[in-house]
C-alpha cells in the first residue's frame, strides 16, 4: 500500500458510500476531500464544533451533529449553497443519523425520550415514542425498506418494525426479554434477531412479520451473549458469548451448528499461528514469513515487526478476568464474517492480542494471529476474504487465505491507529488515531 | 520304646524283683552264665556281673535252672528239661532257647535304636515346631498389634469422616441460605428496578410534557429548499390504502424470500440426488462381482433380489422427480439395502483379509493345486500301468497265439462273443450286405492291417516290436491248422482291440493288480469281463470293447469264430471259470 499524508482530523472521517469523496472535520469546518487524490473539493464551516459527521447513502449530502448544542447541520455536495440546519431544541440530542434513502434524519433526544425523523423533501416530522436505550436499539434493513426500533414500556420491551418509505408502523410486538440488549437484521432483511442482556443468555429470532422463529439459549445462569454478527449471506448467525465461546446458529432450524472455544493453548496441528516479533531494523526484511508482494515489501523497510510462525502448541498471553467487576474482560465480543461468507474472525477479550479466523467451510479453526499489542479493531475487506487489524500501533496489520503481514504507516511521529474503515471498493482504507487519519491504497491485483 | 519296654521292663523288673534276695546273698556265679546273661542287654558290665554273679551259685544252681525253666516255659518257649519231671536238662533245648533269646535280644535292640533314632527325629521335630508355634505366636502378636492400630486408625477417619459430613452438612445449608439470600435479593433487585424504572417512566414523561408541549421555538428545521426523493417519486399520504400496501409489500419480500430459499433448497436437493444416484449406480457397478462366490449362496441370492429391484429402480429415472414424500420410502430401503449389500461386501472382504493373514486362504488354494497335481500324477501313473498292462496283454495274446492255441483260441472267442453281443444291432445292419460279406471282409482286413500300421508307425518302437513280434509269431503259426490261420488273421485287429482299451479313461482298480505274465490269470480275467458284459449295466466294468474303430474288427473276428464252432467249448470253459 501507499500512504498519502497524514492529515489531522478531530471527529472520525467517513468515506462516502458510494462515490469517491471523503469528508472529513477539524473543529468547525467540514472538509470534503477527493477519495484518491485528496484534494479538497468542499469546505464548509459549521456553527460550532462538530462531534459527528455521516454521508447519505448516496454521497449527495453529509450530516453534521453538534451534539452540546442539539444542532445538526446538513450540506449538499452538489449546491454547496444548499443547506439546512434542524435544532432539536431544548429536547436535547444524543445521537443523530441518516435513513437509508439519505432524505430523512433521524435524532435521538436526550434520555432517549423520542427519536425525530426529519424530511428533506417534505416539511414533515415524525416522532417515534419509547425508544430504548440501549446499545443497538435502532437497525435498518440492508435493503433500507425497514426499521427496527426496540421500546420499553411499562417495564416490557418491545419492537416497532417502521416501513422506512413513510415511516408507517408496520408491526408492533413485544419480546420475551428481561431488558433487551441489541436488534440485528439479516442481512436478507427477513429476519431479526433480537438478544437480551449479557446477564441472561437469550437469542430471539423474528420474521419480519412480527413471528418469533425461535428462541436459542446455550446455558442458565452464567452471563451470557457479548455479541453478535450475521454472515453476509444469512446463512449463520454467530453469536459470542461471555464464556469464551462462539456458538454458531443456522438459518433453517435456527439450532446451533458448532462451538467454537477459545481456548488459551492451540495445540491442533491444522492451525497457524502467526505470532508478531519484533525485530531490528537492521534486518533484512526479505526474512519475512510471508513474503509480501513487491509494493508491499518496499514500504517495510522501516517496519519493526515482522510474523513469525509459531510451532503448536502455543500458549497465548491470557488475562486473568476480575470476577467481581462489572463488564468483566472475558469472552467473545467482536466477531465478524468475512464477506464471501467463508471466515468469522473473532477475539476473545481475555486473550487480548490474539485474533482467531475460523474456516467456515470446515468449521475449523483456521489461523490464529498473535499480535504484540492489545487488539483495538478488525474489519473485513468488503469485496475479498481480506482482513486488517489495529492494535493501536502505528502497524496495520493484514491477513488473507495466502498469507499476513504488516504495514508501517509512514511518516514522523506516533501514530496510533485505533480503527480501520475500507472503503467499499475495497481499495483503499482509512486509518484513524485519535487525532489524525490516513489512507491507505492496496493494489488491487496484490491478492488476487 | 514303649513296646519295647512293655515286652522286656516288667520281665527284668519282674525278675529283678524276684531276684535280688538272691543276687544279695549269692554273689558268686559261673563266667559262663555271666557271660550268656551279660549279652542278653543291660549297660555295666560290672553290675551285671555283680547282679548276675549273684543270681546263680553253685549252691542255688537248681533252683535257678528251675526258675529258668519257669520263666522260660512262661514266655513260650520249651522247657529245658528232657523231662517233665526230671532234672536232667536238655542241652539242645536250652541253646535252641538261647538261642532265640538272642535273636530276640538283637531284634529288641534294632527296634531300640531304630526307636531312639525316631525319637530323636521327634524331638528335633518338636523343636522345630517350637520354634514355629514362637514364631507364629510372634506374629501373632504382632498382627493384633497392627489391627489394634487399624481400628484405631479406622476410628480417626471415621470421626474425620463425621466431621466431614457434619461440615458438608454446615455447607449445604449455607448454600441453600445464600441461595435464599441470592433469590431474595433477585426479587427485591428486580421489584426495585422495577419500581425505578417506572419512576423513571413518569419522570420522561413529565420531562416530555414540559419540553415537547410547551412551544419551543427552537424545534424547528430551517432549509433552503427541500430536496426531491431519492426514488424521486412524491411522498405519499399515510392512508389505510398505504397501510395495505406496507403489509402486502412486507408479505412480498418474505415471500421472495422465502421463495429464494426454497429455489435454493431444491438445488442442494437436485444435487444431494444426484450424488446420491451416483454412488447407487456405482455400488451397483461395484458389487456384482461377489455374486460369482460360491460361498453364502443363499445370502447372495438374497442380495441379488435386492441388486435386482434397485435397478429397476434406477430405471425409473422421473422417479427422482417426484416429491419426497412418495419416493421417501422407496429411495429409504433402496438406500439401506445397498448400504447393506456394501456391507456384507466389506464384512467378507475384511473375512478374506484376516483368512489372508492366517495363511488358511493361501493355504486353500495350494491344496486345490496339489490336489490336482496329485491327481493328474495318479492319472498318469494310471495311463502308465494301462500302457504297460495293454504291452502284457499283447505280449501275452501273442505268447498264447503261439502256444496255447485252444485256449487262446477259445478266450479269443470269449472276447468276440462279448462283442458281438454288444454289436448285435450294428451286425445286423451288415446282414443286408452278407452276400458279399466274405469278400467285403478281405478288403477289411487289408484296411485294417494298414490302419495297424499307421498306428505302428505313430508308436514306432512298440510299432516295430509288435511288428517283429507279428512276423516271427506268423513264422512260426504258418505249419499249423486252420482255425491257428483264422486267428492269424484276427491277431492284429485283437492288439487293437487291447490298444484301444487302453485308451479308455481309467481301469477297475480291481483289476488293475491283475496284471501279470501268467497267461491263466489274463484268462480268467478276460472271462470276468465277458461275464460283466454279458449282464449290462450290472456293474462298473468297463466295456472294454465298445471302441467304435473295432467294431468292424470284431464282427470279422465274430465271424471267424462262429466259422471255426468253438461257441459251446467257450461256455463251458465259462462255465467252470465262473467263482
């Protein structure tokens, strides 16, 4: 990969979903750059500072919420004249975001007292009652049609399904949970799953048409699911769980295919484990595991880490997790499939740099990487079985079926990456520190 | 020693009873009584001189003898006197008893020892098992000792193990109290919770009564102009029409949905059948070739049954197509019909493997092959004695053409009567022609002295024995009679005729050992096998002469028998040969 410069950015840049720009803010200002060449193509100056930025689905309009002040404050790429600006007033603002045809807004007030669907074509407002506070209480459709939105009421959850075209309220039913936690669409936009909080194991699984499809519950009284993800073909719901497990659900019985443990010993000989080591720089970099590929290579001249293959059994570096605190560090919180449906990549939150890629074909453990640093984030390649991983160091670090190595971001002084955003393409993707961003290009012919 | 002193104690003590008085007052005795008495036992020599010195005197001599006597007539010996109530005394009778004293007193000492001997053995016996009643009490001991501390033992542990349920007890209930506690305080977590939350309800509701209701002016969108749809179609109104249409669009997308599953599902079945078609038509192609087995027939047979069906099965190939429901069963069984048939397959040929292993298969098939081998070295040597029985038997007819012409002459007609009893139905055929039967029968027997001699030449050296053997025998018949002529003629088809019995496949055992150069034996033969041919079927004998190439030979020879009018002499030979 190569890297441009690496720019200063206060709140998360987004990539725009559909066409190249990028936007990006510092302080007041909104910065719309060109996704490939970065050149500014946009500045906008917003009323005060911007906590929070989204492109519409179709890249014509970004939103900009300034929550201490209940503003958001949206532009137009195309008329940069354009604009609009929603004050909720003294009713407060705690979240803000786009419905997935990009002219609604939706905003959540303050103690969550009612979400504000806001038009951009019409001058109409909705208000949606009861919404839950909770960590997913809010899920679109794939295909942005539907709207699922989890409410409490009378000390009972329920779930609101809202056709997104006029926020009409297509089915209302309430959910045999003790305190709702998280809704989810499959992807398929047929079925939603529900689950309740970690200290009941209970994962409810719904038509779109308000039916409960079932009901799956692994064990009593331990806490339980600490989260979930669909594959991108609904095929598998995989859900983690506190006791260090994934427990894979299928989407015809809706009963559990596999467990996949995660034990802190990998002694199976059918594994790789990829361990990072540090190494001098003086070292020849031709020395690498997986010999990367020339524009790879070239850029790790001053890399100071390298993969080694570790022979099994291998003990990972495993916390022990304090039992007598709230949200203890201890199972399987972050999972996610790749997009061809063909990997889950996982992390256990008490063996806390490793990541464990599990071939789902064989419903087997694949790869485990073994990384020097706590694990801050993963994601998938949107287009290809690829994955990259920060661990809050100034490395990025990539995977895929052929191999992994690691990435230097260039340039002076600490940059410490705490999350990664592809672009959909799947050519290019952000790196964000806490202050600064940059974009990292992958030839596209590297891995295929 | 107890016998020993029950028979000699009392009698010294009886005696020494009765004799001390004397032993005291006499205390001189003769050296020769001291002597005898000193060897009937007794340790001191001096003592018993003193002792016995005193017994007898020349004073007392009488009485002694008397009381000698009186004791010795008492333990069964003779008296010493030579009268009963005289005093001479008899010599012999007193060494006889003497005598038997002391081989007595040898044998009393032989037991004595033999007795001290085993009394010692005894005593050392009962040392031992002193020593190992000691031992044994030792340990005894030692045991109670170690049960003692056992029970002791056991008594801890069992006090341990009181406290230990007293303590699993304490905690069981501790349990169950944290338990309540746990629950009680779950109810009173949750009741709270509840309460809060409804508290925190009324408080949302009233924070949204005062900020919603009252006429904020600040809750407003401010836009330039709004912007069109991204579907770029109008908003519509929220009527009960758009009601309808949300509902049925939503059925829509579950329908497609579903629909796209089922699409799905109908593929992986199409190819789950395929597959499964697949490996049938494959098990089916595999199997057969057990069938050939002659082992487990009836298992087979069964199987075949089976094989059978399932391909008829797989004839009917829309059958696939038909829902699951009505093939279920059918394609069920098939499966497990096959599956069993693979089955057995794999049970047998892991049967082989081990038979294999064990060397009994190998060992199987060697034994057939030795078998035949033994077989095909027995038929040869079989072929060989026929050979060389046909080569005696020529000999012999031959030896018997030229010596013994009446008799050969008649066990020649015996053989020609046998035959042509056989051939009476092909003879008659040659009836039709017999007018000019005489001169057909030259021409045959020029035919069939080459034929002969095509056969010599094919076995040139038995050919040119049997030739040379031919000639000097037809030398030396020429100065005989007629009827010698007459079977001069005949000879050659007759070796044929053995010949061509050799060539059957195997000879009577019986008869075999008959083989020998006395002409007799051969006869009687002969006359056997006639006899059997002469009774059909009767047995297994075999029909020597049933040779179609002969048969013209015979009925020649027939005929030349007949000619010559030996037909009665025959049976009457027959006759008397008969066992």
């Amino acid at each position: 990969p190569w890297f441009l410069e690496v720019f200063k950015a206060r709140i998360l840049p987004q990539l725009s979903p559909v066409l190249s720009p990028q936007a990006s803010c510092i302080q007041h200002r909104l910065v719309v750059r060109d996704a490939s060449s970065l050149q500014i193509l946009q500045l906008y100056t917003c009323l005060d500072q911007i906590q929070y930025i989204e492109w519409s689905s179709d890249s014509l309009f970004i939103l900009c919420a300034m929550y201490k002040r209940g503003i958001v404050q949206v532009w137009s790429l195309e008329q940069p004249d354009w604009h609009c600006k929603i004050d909720e007033g003294s009713a407060g603002l705690v979240a803000s975001c786009w419905s997935p045809d990009g002219r609604h807004i939706l905003n959540t007030t303050e103690f969550h007292l009612r979400i504000t669907v806001w038009s951009l074509c019409t001058k109409s407002v909705s208000y949606i009652k009861y919404p839950k506070a909770c960590q997913q209480g809010m899920a679109f459709t794939k295909d942005g049609r539907y709207m699922a939105v989890a409410e409490r009421r009378d000390c009972k959850d329920f779930i609101s399904i809202f056709v997104c075209n006029n926020w009409q309220l297509l089915r209302h039913f309430d959910t045999e949970t003790q305190d709702l936690f998280g809704i989810e669409w499959a992807p398929n936009g047929c079925v939603l799953a529900a689950w309740d909080t970690c200290l009941e194991y209970k994962v409810l699984l719904y038509s779109l048409d308000g039916r409960l499809l079932s009901s799956y519950r692994a064990y009593e009284w331990p806490l339980g699911v600490k989260g979930i993800a669909w594959s991108p073909s609904s095929q598998f719901l995989a859900i983690g769980s506190f006791d260090e497990k994934v427990r894979i659900l299928n989407h015809v019985t809706w009963k559990k295919i596999t467990e996949f443990d995660h034990p802190a010993t990998i002694s199976s000989k059918k594994t790789i484990v990829y361990k990072e080591v540090e190494k001098s720089p003086t070292v020849d970099t031709e020395r690498l595991t997986f010999p990367p590929t020339r524009a790879l290579a070239s850029s790790l001249f001053s890399t100071q880490s390298k993969y080694d293959i570790s022979q099994v059994p291998v003990s990972l570096q495993y916390i022990k997790p304090v039992a007598d605190r709230a949200n203890p560090k201890v199972g399987v919180g972050m999972l996610a499939f790749s997009a061809d449906n063909c990997f889950l990549a996982t992390k256990n939150d008490n063996i806390p740099n490793a990541v464990w890629i599990w071939d789902i074909r064989k419903l087997k453990l694949s790869v485990v990487l073994e990384q020097l640093c706590t694990i801050q984030a993963f994601q998938w390649d949107p287009c290809q079985p690829r994955l990259a991983v920060c661990t809050g160091s100034s490395r990025v670090y990539l995977w895929s079926p052929a191999g992994c190595v690691v990435v230097q971001v260039p340039g002076e002084g600490d940059f410490q990456i705490t999350s990664i955003s592809w672009h959909c393409s799947g050519d290019s993707m952000l790196l964000l520190s806490k202050e600064n961003f940059c974009v990292c290009y992958l030839e596209r012919e590297e891995v295929k | 020693m107890g016998d020993w002193k029950a028979i000699t104690v009392p009698l010294l003590s009886s005696g020494s009873k009765n004799i001390f008085p004397y032993t005291s007052e006499r205390k001189r005795s003769p050296t020769s009584m001291n002597s005898q008495v000193l060897r009937l036992s007794l340790p001191s020599p001096k003592n018993m001189y003193n002792f016995f010195g005193a017994f007898c005197t020349e004073e007392n001599l009488e009485q002694s003898i008397s009381y000698i006597d009186r004791e010795l007539t008492t333990m069964g010996f003779p008296s010493i006197y030579a009268e009963p109530k005289g005093k001479e005394l008899n010599l012999v009778c007193i060494i006889n008893c003497m005598n038997e004293l002391l081989v007595l007193q040898h044998k009393n000492l032989r037991a004595q020892e033999e007795v001290e001997i085993q009394h010692l053995k005894l005593g050392s016996d009962m040392d031992h098992l002193q020593n190992c009643y000691a031992k044994l009490k030792e340990q005894l001991e030692l045991s109670k000792r170690e049960i003692v501390g056992l029970q002791e033992r056991d008594r801890q542990l069992q006090s341990k193990n009181r406290n230990l349920h007293q303590l699993l007890k304490n905690e069981k209930d501790e349990v169950q109290k944290l338990q309540n506690i746990i629950s009680s305080r779950a109810t009173q977590y949750n009741h709270d919770m509840k309460r809060k939350e409804r508290e925190y309800n009324k408080l949302r509701e009233r924070l949204h009564q005062l900020v919603m209701n009252k006429k904020d002016k600040k809750l407003a969108m401010e836009v330039l102009n709004y912007v069109g749809r991204a579907d770029g179609k109008r908003g519509a109104w929220r009527t009960d029409k758009t009601e309808a249409r949300n509902e049925e669009e939503m059925y829509k997308v579950l329908l497609s949905d579903y629909e796209q599953r089922q699409k799905q599902l109908l593929l992986e079945n199409a190819e789950l059948k395929k597959v499964l078609q697949q490996m049938k038509k494959d098990i089916i192609s595999l199997l057969p070739p057990q069938k050939q087995k002659p082992k487990e027939r009836s298992e087979d047979g069964l199987v075949l049954s089976d094989q059978e069906e399932d391909i008829g099965e797989l004839n009917k190939e829309n059958m696939w197509e038909l829902s699951c429901e009505t093939v279920r069963e059918q394609l069920t069984n098939s499966i497990r019909k096959q599956w069993r048939m693979l089955k057995n397959h794999v049970e047998k040929l892991d049967n082989q493997v081990s038979r294999g292993h064990s060397g009994a298969w190998n060992e199987k098939d060697v034994i057939s092959r030795e078998d035949h081998e033994l077989e095909t070295g027995k038929l040869e040597l079989e072929i060989q004695q026929c050979k060389e029985m046909i080569k005696t038997q020529q000999q012999l007819l031959q030896q018997q053409l030229t010596c013994d012409d009446d008799t050969t002459l008649l066990l020649q007609d015996c053989y020609l009567l046998e035959e042509r009893e056989r051939l009476q139905e092909e003879w008659r055929l040659f009836r039709e022609q017999k007018k000019n039967f005489e001169k057909e029968r030259k021409s045959f027997t020029e035919a069939a002295i080459r034929l002969g001699l095509e056969r010599k030449a094919f076995e040139e050296d038995r050919g040119a024995w049997l030739k040379h053997q031919f000639l000097s025998m037809t030398a030396d018949c020429k100065p005989e009679n007629t009827t010698a002529s007459a079977f001069l003629r005949s000879s050659d088809p007759d070796i044929r005729l053995v010949k061509s019995a050799s060539r059957q496949r195997r000879l009577p055992s019986v008869l075999s050992p008959a083989v020998s150069p006395e002409p007799f034996q051969i006869s009687q033969y002969i006359a056997q096998n006639s006899v059997a041919s002469e009774k059909p079927a009767a047995d297994n004998m075999p029909n020597l002469w049933v040779e179609g190439d002969d048969k013209e030979e015979t009925e020649e020879c027939t005929k030349s028998w007949e000619d010559s009018g030996v037909g009665p002499l025959f049976r009457n030979l027959h006759m008397e040969q008969l066992p």
